[in-house]
C-alpha cells in the first residue's frame, strides 16, 4: 500500500500535534508556496 500525501494534508495532520505543529506546518506551507510558485513561473 502507498500513501501519496499532499503537503496540505501533511500540515493538516501536525496540526493535532500542537508542540510541533507550528515549525512542521510553517514549513509545510512555505515549501508548498515555493512549489505552487515554480509551477506558475
């Protein structure tokens, strides 16, 4: 069985982890705005 996680869902999923959500989902975020960038360039 494989997972293919989006980013989205992986930030999603550390945000029930509240002492790492803020790093994880910080960083989760910024990679997907540098991706979504990339696309669009």
């Amino acid at each position: 069985m494989e997972l293919n996680l989006t980013v989205e869902q992986v930030a999603g999923a550390f945000t029930v982890y509240p002492s790492v959500s803020g790093s994880i989902a910080e960083a989760a975020r910024q990679l997907h705005i540098r991706k979504r960038a990339a696309e669009e360039a």
